[in-house]
C-alpha cells in the first residue's frame, strides 16, 4: 500500500471536487439520464498523474459514459488548469476509470436474497 503525503491528498480532494463540478457543469446534457460521481482521485508522489474513478449509475451506461469522459480528457484537463491555476506548477495528467465497486456490492446483494 503505497503512503500518501498530505500535499497528495489535498491536490487529489480538490481534483475530485474540480472535476465532479466540471463533469456536472460542462457534460450535463451529454450525460442526461446518467448519475456520474467522482469516487476517488489517486495522485502520483511527483503530482504528475491523477487516476480518476468514477461511478456510474445505471451501471450499463458506464462504458459509454467511460469514453466520453476518455475522449473529453484534454478539455477538462484544460478546465481543470484553469481552477487549479494558482494551486499547483503543472496540472497532472488525467486517467479516467470506472469504479465498479457499488456494481459488485449490488450483485453480491442479489446473490444472497435469492
């Protein structure tokens, strides 16, 4: 498990609320009907990468909604650089990535209610 400092963990906390804003203000119609939160943001010892995981409900959407957000990558890095300007030198290089835990807790459910 790797060890986190506390400069990471407050560039990763405002990256996730950056960018849950970004997602919520900027992509709002091409996601309609689709519920998309920002889980967790892991960034690297050297601030340069950030993986991002997402939640997406309904879960069939989330391949979809995955490659839009892949596709969209260099415009909400650039919206990104523009929130985090005066926080940060260099804004880290985006990774998007599904995070399909509440998809697992769900069938795990399904299986022990039958």
């Amino acid at each position: 498990m790797e060890s986190t400092n506390t400069r990471q963990q407050k560039i990763a906390k405002q990256i996730q609320k950056d960018v849950a804003g970004i997602i919520q203000r900027e992509y709002s119609a091409a996601l309609r009907g689709t519920l998309v939160t920002v889980t967790t943001v892991r960034v690297s010892v050297d601030l340069a990468y950030a993986k991002i995981y997402v939640s997406v409900f309904p879960f069939d959407r989330a391949e979809a909604t995955l490659a839009l957000l892949t596709e969209q990558n260099r415009a909400i890095r650039g919206l990104l650089g523009n929130l985090m300007r005066n926080q940060v030198k260099s804004i880290p290089e985006l990774q998007f990535f599904i995070d399909d835990s509440l998809e697992y807790i769900e069938n795990i459910d399904n299986l022990l209610n039958k």
